[in-house]
C-alpha cells in the first residue's frame, strides 16, 4: 500500500500545489492545517456512501439541509427558499437552465438573455439543453447593460441572469436592476456566484462596500454559489437555491417506467460520492460565520494590497477595481500577458492567461485566496520581476507563417492533417521525440497563437489537443 501511495505522490508532485496561496486559479487554500485535516477525514468517512438515495443514507440528506440552511441566512433568503447540493458551479448552473427551461413548458423555442461575461458553463447549459443563449455586450465599466439585455428579452425568455461576481474582471453586475427588468416581465433570474457567493456576504459584514446582490433583492429567483470555491471545501459541491419549492419543482427528474428501482434525482447525478457533501458540512461546521469572517477579511487585505502594488508596477494595470476576489491585471504594448504568466509560473507561481475578448486585450486573472495573504510581499515582488523580465524580452509575437495558417483554417471542420500542421507549425509536437504531444513549460508563443486565433478557432484547436492528450497508457 505505501508503495501504491508514493507513486501517487510522485505523479501528484506535477501538478499545481493545492497549499500556501501561490496557485491563483483553480484552488483555494484557506491556509488553515486543521481545516484540511477534517475536509480530509470527512472525504473518506463519506466517499462510499452513495447520495443517490436520501432515505438509504439520511445523514447525506440532513447536511444538504444544514448546508443550504446555512447558505440561505447568508443570502438573505426568505423562509421560503429551498436548495440543492450539486457537484460544482457547472452542474448548479445547467439545473438553473434546466429548471428555468422546463418551468415553462409552453415555450416552444426557449432563450435565456445574458451578457457577455457570464460563465461558460452557460453556453454548456445552451448546448445540452436547447435553450438558446442571447448575449448582450456588456458597458465601458464590465458591468451587464441592462438596456442591451432588455432589448433582447421576449415572450420565448425563460431565464435572465447575471454574475456576483464575475469570473473574468471580477465585477458585480447590476443585480437590483437586472433583476426587476426579468420580474417586470415574470421571467426567472439567476444570479451567478458561484465565486463570489460565499466571500461577499462577508465582505458586507466587514463593512465593504457590496452592490445588493442575493434574494434580498426582489426578481432573483435563484443563487448557485460554490462551496469549493471560497467556502474553502474539497473539490466537488456547490449550492443551487430557489426562491421557493415551486421554482424548484421543475428541477427533480423522477422515472419509474423500468424494472429496477423508481429513479428519483434532484441533479444531473445519480448515484453520486458523499464525500464532498460531508466534508463540506465539517468544514463549515468547523469555520462557522466568525472563521469565514476572518477568512475573508484576509484575503480582501491581500486583494487591496496587490490593488495597491500592481498601482507602482510600470507596465501593469488593474483592469477593473475588483468588486470581490478576483482581479485582471493587463499590460500595456511593451510586454505581453502571456509571458508574464510563463515568468510567474517559473517563478513558482501560477496566474491564468485570459485570451482578448470583445475588442479587449488579453488579461491575467487571478483568484487570490486567504492564503495568499501571507506571500502577497513575495507576490509583488515576483510579479516586478516577471513585468522587467517580459518588457526586455519584448511582446510575444506570432509567426505571420502560422497566422496565415490558422485563418486559412475552417473550424468546423478541423481534420487531424491539419491539426498535426498547426502543431508542427507552432512547435507543439517535437517531432524528435516520436510525434509525442507533450504540454511545453513555456506557453506564450502557444497563446499568443491561440490569442489571434477566433474564438470558434480556438475551440477546435484547444479540442483537437486534448483528444490528443486523452489517450490511453497500455
Ligand atoms: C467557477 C465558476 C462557475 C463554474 O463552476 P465549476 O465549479 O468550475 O463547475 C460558474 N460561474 C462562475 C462565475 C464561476 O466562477
């Protein structure tokens, strides 16, 4: 067994460190030992029991009920409200498009009005479940323009939504107006935050200045937040709540037309890990209001300080005040984001390339969680010695050979000849090593190609190259 467990170590020593608030996507470290240590032990106390049947495993079924109960004090819902733990953001946003969908089964080709920042997963929502997505560009500020998604609204609307905030310029868009334009018009709206919903109720009770946002504001009928975002879980759950058990309704697939048991599901899971759910309830059992209190205003401290290093860091820009945790940084035209983030990662830590977007350039986004804290001096200073690094290598450029190639490209029909073009044109495949598709340590001149790249283009791409990563080992 030890042997079994060093090797999982040892495959696991390539990946990103989960601890100690340098990885700022993907992860969220408290920063707290003991809070691990009873996520970790709830996870295996709970990961064979099967969440499938509430009846069978009635413990799973009462911390879903604490759990929902304590998210809705936090979202100042009314008595009224009722939730869903799900595996994720993703799964709590397709069952708000799922329930918005089939609440209103007399609308023969349904759309929901969004706008251009939301999450993906509601295109994913679109593609798997027929309901068209209409966006609207959003204003100068990153914010949702009400007037533009208004326009957009119609009799075939089923669901209207917004972000608190949102992933990519983590700004709140305007939830109060949003909310009384779908009302106005007796359409659902859902507000995303799945990444902010667990950190800006905090914000407020620490005196920060929030913008209203949860059931508190009249219109929004469902919240998905994340818990294993910054409720600071183990990977795996999120909440999605109702305004009421009706908006609810709509949600729950039942089947009893087969031989085996009556198919009861409240999510896209069916039989589904209680590990996740449980050691969700033992960490907030664990931080309370007071732990997630601190928490929170630790991490806002390290926000407000990089706000304030990136201000004396030439070349680098905050590119909205962040409303919550997340923040853009861009540059201007003597470096480029991109080698920024090769710079950072060499440097050991981890920022996320976000490709242009909307007329905009390309940005870095950064997570920052309440372990950050405690490096943001040594973040800062990594970051001045990424930005020197970047400006005397100069902006990443893109062989005009390449760009030819991509834009000669059709992306809906990207055939594995060309895929292997591209590759070799770009470097990705080393040809001396076999043909073997292997991740590159430096990734600029990958994303600057993808970063001229369509968004339709880049999807093919970035879809060609995982089927390529997916292959088996036998
Ligand atoms: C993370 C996130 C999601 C999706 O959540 P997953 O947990 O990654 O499935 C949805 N919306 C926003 C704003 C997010 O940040």
């Amino acid at each position: 067994m030890n042997d079994v467990l060093a090797r999982l170590r040892e495959l696991q020593a390539a990946d990103l460190p989960v601890h100690g608030g340098r990885t700022l996507a993907y992860v969220y470290d408290s920063g707290l030992a003991e809070v691990d240590e009873v996520a970790r032990a709830a996870v295996a106390a709970y990961a064979g029991s099967n969440g499938l049947d509430p009846t069978a495993f009635p413990s799973l079924l009462a911390m879903e009920n604490d759990l929902v109960g304590f998210a809705a004090d936090l979202l100042d819902a009314p008595s009224s409200a009722v939730g869903t733990a799900t595996s994720g953001g993703t799964e709590s946003v397709l069952l708000a498009v799922q329930s918005a969908r089939d609440g209103a089964p007399g609308v023969e080709r349904p759309n929901m009005v969004l706008p251009s920042t939301i999450h993906a997963a509601f295109f994913k929502a679109a593609h798997y479940f027929g309901v068209e997505a209409r966006v609207a560009p959003v204003g100068a500020d990153f914010r949702a323009d009400v007037e533009a998604m208004a326009a957009l609204v119609d009799d075939s609307t089923v669901l209207v939504a917004g972000s608190a905030p949102s992933y990519a310029h983590g700004v709140v868009d305007p939830i109060t107006e949003l909310a009384a334009m779908a009302a106005g018009r007796g359409i659902r709206f859902h507000v995303d935050a799945c990444i902010g919903g667990w950190v800006l109720p905090y914000a407020a009770r620490l005196g920060r200045d929030v913008p209203g946002w949860t059931f508190a504001v009249p219109g929004v009928t469902s919240i998905s937040v994340d818990l294993h975002k910054y409720g600071y879980t183990p990977k795996g759950i999120s909440l999605l709540l109702h305004r009421d058990p009706a908006l609810r309704r709509s949600q729950y697939f039942a089947h009893a037309d087969w031989p085996g048991y009556t198919m009861l599901n409240s999510t896209l899971q069916s039989t589904k890990s209680g590990g996740p759910l449980a050691a969700a309830w033992a960490v907030v059992q664990q931080l309370g209001n007071a732990g997630y209190e601190r928490l929170t205003a630790d991490v806002f401290a390290a926000v407000d300080a990089i706000v304030a290093g990136v201000a004396r860091i030439p070349h680098l820009r905050v590119v909205a005040a962040p409303d919550s945790t997340l923040v853009a940084l861009g540059t201007d035209e003597t470096c480029d984001p991109f080698t920024i983030c090769d710079e950072m990662a060499a440097a050991g830590w981890f920022v996320q390339p976000q490709m242009a977007f909307g007329g905009h350039p390309a940005t870095i986004h950064l997570s920052v969680s309440a372990a950050t804290l405690g490096a943001v001096d040594d973040f800062l200073a990594a970051l001045v010695a990424a930005v020197d690094n970047a400006v005397a290598a100069g902006p990443v450029g893109v062989d005009p050979e390449v760009v030819a190639f991509i834009e000669a490209l059709d992306p809906t029909a990207l055939s594995d000849a060309d895929f292997d073009g591209l590759l070799a044109a770009s470097g990705l495949i080393d040809a001396s090593a076999g043909g073997d598709l292997e991740v590159p340590d430096r990734m600029a001149e990958v994303n600057a190609m993808l970063d001229v790249a369509s968004p339709r283009m880049r999807e093919a791409l970035l879809v060609a190259f995982l089927d390529r990563l997916q292959r088996p080992r036998r």
